[in-house]
C-alpha cells in the first residue's frame, strides 16, 4: 500500500501552474479564511503552508500545526514570516527570490516617470480639453530622467535591473548597499556610495529596494529626506515600514519632495484616510508591483517547487534557514 500524498493547504489560491505542481505529488486544500485560527482550522495535519499576504506565518500558528515541515512564502519578501521560530521548531522555510525581480523593476521605473512627466496631471489636464501643457501650463513643469541622478538603496535582484534601466536613459546611477562590495555594486551598473545619507544628498531620485529588517525599517525618516536635494523624487516599491510615512507627507506638503511614487504602505491595505492619499504630487499603487501575470506565474512554481523538494527529503535551491536541514534529513 502506497503512503498517503503529503498535505499541502494554500493560505489563498495560487496561479494555476504552481497548483497543477503541487498536486502531481501532494493533496492540495485552499483555504480562503485570512485569519489564523481559520488557517489553523484547515493546516492542523498539514505537512506544508503556503503563505501569501494573510494572515502571518507565526509561532502559535506554526506550533498549532505538529505535522509541519515547510512554510512556503509565495514571493520574495520575507518579513510575515517567524524565520526564528520555525528554525526552532523545525520547519523549512522556502520563497521565491528573483520570480518578480523583472515587475518590480518595471514599476519603479514607471513610478519615476510617472513623477517626472507629471503623468497624472497630464492626463487631467487633456481630458478637460486644457491644452496649455504644450506652453509650459503643467505646474511644476515636467522635466526628463536623462542627465538625473539617480540613487539605488538595495542593489540585489530588483535595483540591479533598476540600475540598468536607468543608465540606458542616460541617468547617472549611485547605490548604496552595505552587503555587497564596492566592485559588485560597480558590476551592477551603480556606483557605490559609503553611507545612506552620503547618497541621498547626491540624488535627483531616490529608490528603495530593501528588504524590511530592524536596520532598515524608518530608515527613509525626517532626517533622511532632510538631507535630499529640495525637490527630488521619492520611489518606494520595496516594504512600507522602511519609510516614515508622516516624514514622508511633511516632506511632500513642504516641498523638500518634488513627488513620490509609492507601492508600498506602513499598513497594508492602506487606509483611506491616509493623508499621502490626497497629494497631487503623489502616485500611488496597492503593493502590486510584482503583481504581473508572469511573475505570479514564475513565483507560483518556483516555491512550490522549493515545498515539493523538502517534501521528498531533499535540499530546496533556497532554504531560508539551513539550520533545520539536518533535523529534516534533507539531503
């Protein structure tokens, strides 16, 4: 008699490659509670969990589940998920780096001309049959990223793309990135920078692709885009809580900000009456910046993938925290 397939219970359905993976080898459940206790409810027997948005991935939920043994995170962020507590109960966690490293990349830099180009004034301006653009009516004026400089926090998978991009209109690239060296960073397109605040003094536009950690989180703060030139350009498609959101609105209303183009939200959905919502200098977007179809797809496969290879005993490509391995005999 052939062993039961290993349980897998999506925390909210999945595209339909990584799912269709999934079930060559394992029973799959989708469970459309976003609360703990309704995951709990579903996972209880579950030897794998994918997480996406809701709820967390926390201690008393993985503690709920004694089958555990993989925690996926459908995409790159890793900042839901209790990585100590799950190397302390033995659970492997897996995600999927670089799956929207492309998208995101993309959205930054539209984000940027967006802000440049005074797109959304633009738009308004036509549809009212105003044509006055084309003799300098669109206040400020829109201007071009050619000849600007940029500079880069965070040069990994999405900030090196951004780096190339943007040299290729002509912008001079700067980053700062204190894990990789100073001759990678130049490989990397960008010219590295010592410090945060050496960068942002230096730059017409600045973006962030960080990961949220306790080093990075506020680290975009009153000090920060004090320290920027007056009227640059703030682009976040990274993690909300590395900015300082009331900074971030002080800067944009008193003109330290010329715009600022934002994905990402200290609170997530972002509420309503969250003052950055009423700017006009201000583009905004609902953390959807790696939210394509074909980045949902490569992510989908790519961490069930990562799930199946714990499953069957074996090493994922990227284990998040190696030091379970040993303890679930991956080999």
């Amino acid at each position: 008699m052939s062993p039961e397939r290993p349980l897998v219970v999506l925390a909210g359905p999945i595209h339909a490659d990584g799912h269709a993976n999934l079930e060559r080898e394992a029973r799959v459940v989708v469970c459309d509670d976003e609360t703990e206790a309704g995951l709990v409810k579903a996972a209880a027997g579950a030897q794998a969990i994918l997480f996406r948005a809701k709820p967390r991935c926390t201690e008393s939920l993985m503690a709920a589940c004694p089958s555990l043994r993989v925690v996926g995170r459908h995409g790159v962020g890793l900042d839901t998920v209790d990585i100590p507590a799950a190397t302390r109960l033995g659970v492997a966690v897996v995600h999927a780096p670089g799956s929207n490293s492309q998208a995101v990349a993309e959205h930054a830099l539209m984000l940027m001309l967006v802000c440049v180009k005074r797109a959304l004034a633009q738009d308004r301006m036509t549809r009212a049959g105003d044509w006055s653009g084309r003799r300098g009516g669109v206040v400020p004026a829109h201007t071009e990223l050619g000849g600007k400089t940029l500079g880069i926090v965070g040069i990994g998978n999405v900030g090196r793309r951004v780096a190339k991009f943007c040299g290729a209109l002509g912008m001079t690239v700067l980053a700062y990135d204190k894990y990789v060296p100073a001759a990678e960073i130049r490989a990397r397109g960008a010219e590295p920078v010592e410090s945060l605040e050496a960068l942002v003094e230096q730059v017409d536009v600045l973006t962030c692709h960080t990961p949220l950690t306790p080093e990075t989180k506020h680290m975009i703060s009153a000090k920060t885009l004090g320290l920027m030139k007056r009227g640059a350009i703030y682009v976040n498609t990274s993690r909300g809580g590395v900015q300082e959101e009331h900074a971030l609105f002080e800067a944009l209303t008193r003109g330290q900000l010329g715009a600022a183009g934002i994905d990402v939200f200290e609170e997530e959905p972002c509420p309503v009456d969250n003052p950055l919502l009423n700017l006009d200098n201000v583009v905004l977007s609902t953390h959807m910046a790696g939210v394509t179809k074909e980045a949902t797809a490569r992510a989908s496969v790519q961490v069930t993938s990562e799930m199946l290879r714990v499953l069957r005993g074996e090493k994922p490509d990227v284990l998040v925290n190696p030091e379970v391995g040993p303890r679930l005999g991956l080999r």
